[in-house]
C-alpha cells in the first residue's frame, strides 16, 4: 500500500496501473520505465527521468550495470524513499552484463549493482544477453570480438546456477532471461531448479514475436518487452535501412488519431493491454507521463487491437550483431531462426 499520497498534478495513483502476477503470486506493475539513454543522454539525465518519473507514478524500473548509471540513480531511490514510497512498493530489475558470466563474477556483478542501486535486494535479476560476449560502449555498426562465441548450455546454466544462488541467499527475488529464443528457453527450463520469472525481449506493434511471447505464457514467465515504442532514436549501430518505424505505421498512425495522441502511447497501450510489461525510456517529463497515464485511461477496443495485431512486420530492431562469433553468418544466427540452436 501507498503511504503517502502521490502529489503532482500529472501523477497518477500507482495503485490503478495493471499489475502483473509473477511465479508464486508477487505483483510486478504492468508498465515500468526503461533507464538505457542509447548512448544519447547523460547519467545524471537519466536520474533525474527516474525521480520524475517516481513523481508521476512509476514503480518500475528497469536498470542494468552496463547502462553505466546505476550509481547516480541509487541515490534517486534513496531520495525517492524518502518521500514516503516504501521499498516494498518499488519493483526494480537489473541485469547481469556479457563480460560477468564466469564463475562468481555473477555475485559480483550483484553485489556492485546493490552497492550502486543502495539496496539490500534486487526485486528481478536478469542474464542480459545468452552469451558471454562483450563490446565496448559506443561500438561501430561492425564491431567484431575475436574471443565472442556461441551459446553454450553448460555455460549459459553455470551463469543460471550463480543466479539461482542469488535468490537462495536472499538478494534476489526473482531471476530472468533476456534476448532469448524459444529453443534456448526450452534448454533453460529442462535444466534449471529456479524457474525464470520474466523475459525480456523486444517487443513493438511492427516486432511480436508471438511464438516466443506465447511460449513465456504458457510456461509462467511474464514477457517484459523492451523498445515498445520502436527505439526512434537508438545507437547507429542497431539501425538498417530496412528497419521500419512504428510510431509511422500506418495502422499505429491511425488509432493514435483516432485517440488524438502520439502514436507513442499507442504502442504503450498495445503492450500492456496485450499482456507484456513495456519499459518504455523517455528523459521528457511530459513523455513519461503520458506514458504512464495512458495505461489507466482511454483503453484500446479490442477491434483497436485486431487491427495492432497485424501491424507486425517481424522487424527485429536489436539484431545484436556486435555479438557474432567468428565463423556465424548474420546477426539472424543470434536468434535461432530455423527453430534449433544455431551453432
Ligand atoms: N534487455 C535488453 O537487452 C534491452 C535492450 C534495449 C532496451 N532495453 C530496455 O528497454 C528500455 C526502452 O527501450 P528504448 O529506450 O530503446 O526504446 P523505446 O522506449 O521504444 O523508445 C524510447 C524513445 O521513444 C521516444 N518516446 C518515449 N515516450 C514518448 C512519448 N510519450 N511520445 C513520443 N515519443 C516518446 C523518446 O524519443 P525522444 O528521446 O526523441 O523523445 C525515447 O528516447 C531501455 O531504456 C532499457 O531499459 C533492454
């Protein structure tokens, strides 16, 4: 419960977002907002979004120690329970990056997202990407890393294994994957003792993935779908020509008339009214806002998301390319296309 009231005048009351139902009954909000500037916007930028973004309503946050902000916005959660929001009623997730996949660096990379977050536990921890490959910030479209390589199950379960600790030693409530396949979930699951709670995925009106999105329902595992409003404005190296743009789809272009708002808040309203919890980014007080008030007040008919159901155009934004081993073909090896691990 809230203990005190929320006082700006664009809030809203927390309360009122959907919720979600995790794994063992916890409650997770239905929309959280992303902290990744794209290589665009400051740290001290981004914080700022994060307390704005408490003000107006937001309970989750979707955090990551590659992101490099995870010390600035510690602070902002401490100020922010200061103002009377108790720990209990933040859901705060983060991520475990590609070069911390080795045995014990998993707790290590915990330990210094606690100690960065000032927090005793972290609500949901994911493995960020399946594979133990790293790039440096701002990489080139054609970044290649000589030591990258292919999943690995055993490997990918050893870093599992550290994760499933986290959560027995009381650090972590609940743990994820993210930037996964059907096909490496299912190895995921015959193998672990802790289920994955979540996933975290790309997921747009032009980008469904319905049979991924499906297979997390059907197996307990609440979807999380990042760049829900098509990433506008990420890094140049996750850009081609041939990548379409949501908020101009036509379909999505539309409806938002129809509503009179941004096309934005319609990919939003898709998202949550669909199932997945979007985390979308935004630095603009008014962005985020809108964001979180859309989730609660003229809701899409379900003509309105027939229609967003076939806006899909199987676009992957996030190709990952800058993660290919040598010998891999095209940035489609990292995604299992044919329905088996691609080697
Ligand atoms: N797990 C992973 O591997 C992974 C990968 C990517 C992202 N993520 C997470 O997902 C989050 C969101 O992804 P994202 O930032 O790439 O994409 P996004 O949320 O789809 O797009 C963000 C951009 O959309 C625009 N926008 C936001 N709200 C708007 C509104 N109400 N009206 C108009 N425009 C609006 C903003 O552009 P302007 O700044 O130009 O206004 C903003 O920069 C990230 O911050 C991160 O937390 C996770």
């Amino acid at each position: 419960m809230e203990t005190k009231k929320v006082t700006a005048s664009d809030a809203i009351d927390p309360r009122l977002v959907p919720q979600r139902t995790l794994r063992g009954g916890g409650k997770m909000p239905g929309i959280g907002m992303g902290t990744f500037g794209s290589d665009r916007f400051s740290a001290e930028q981004i914080a700022e979004a994060v307390k704005g973004a408490a003000e107006v309503g937001f309970r989750l946050f979707d955090c990551a120690s590659v992101y490099g902000n995870e010390h600035l916005i510690g602070e902002v959660f401490e100020d922010i329970m200061k103002t009377g929001i108790t720990r209990e009623e933040l859901f705060i997730t983060s991520k475990v990056w590609n070069d911390m996949h080795g045995k014990g660096d998993v707790l290590l990379s915990c330990a210094k997202t606690l100690k960065d977050l000032k927090l005793d536990y972290i609500d949901l921890f994911f493995v960020h990407w399946p594979f133990p490959n790293f790039h440096p910030k701002g990489a080139a479209p054609d970044y290649h890393n000589a030591d990258a390589r292919p999943y690995i199950q055993e490997e990918y379960m050893e870093t599992w294994y550290q994760m499933e600790r986290l959560v027995k030693a009381g650090y972590v409530r609940y743990i994820g994957s993210s930037n996964m396949t059907v096909p490496k979930l299912k190895l995921v699951l015959r193998d672990c003792t802790i289920m994955p709670a979540a996933n975290e995925m790309e997921l747009h009106p032009c980008f469904q993935q319905p049979e991924l999105f499906q297979y997390c329902f059907d197996n307990g595992i609440q979807p999380i779908g990042f760049c829900p409003i098509g990433s506008p404005t990420r890094p140049d190296r996750d850009k081609t020509p041939d990548d379409v743009v949501d908020i101009q789809d036509p379909i999505v272009a539309k409806i938002a008339k129809a509503h009179n708002v941004h096309p934005a808040i319609i990919c939003i309203k898709w998202a949550v009214q669909r199932g997945q919890t979007p985390i979308p980014f935004s630095i603009y007080r008014n962005e985020y806002a809108s964001n979180i008030r859309c989730t609660v007040e003229d809701l899409l008919t379900d003509t309105e998301m027939k229609e967003l159901a076939a806006a899909d155009k199987n676009c992957r934004l996030i190709k990952g390319q800058v993660f290919l081993w040598d010998g891999a073909n095209t940035w489609e090896d990292l995604w299992d296309l044919k329905g088996v691990i691609t080697k």
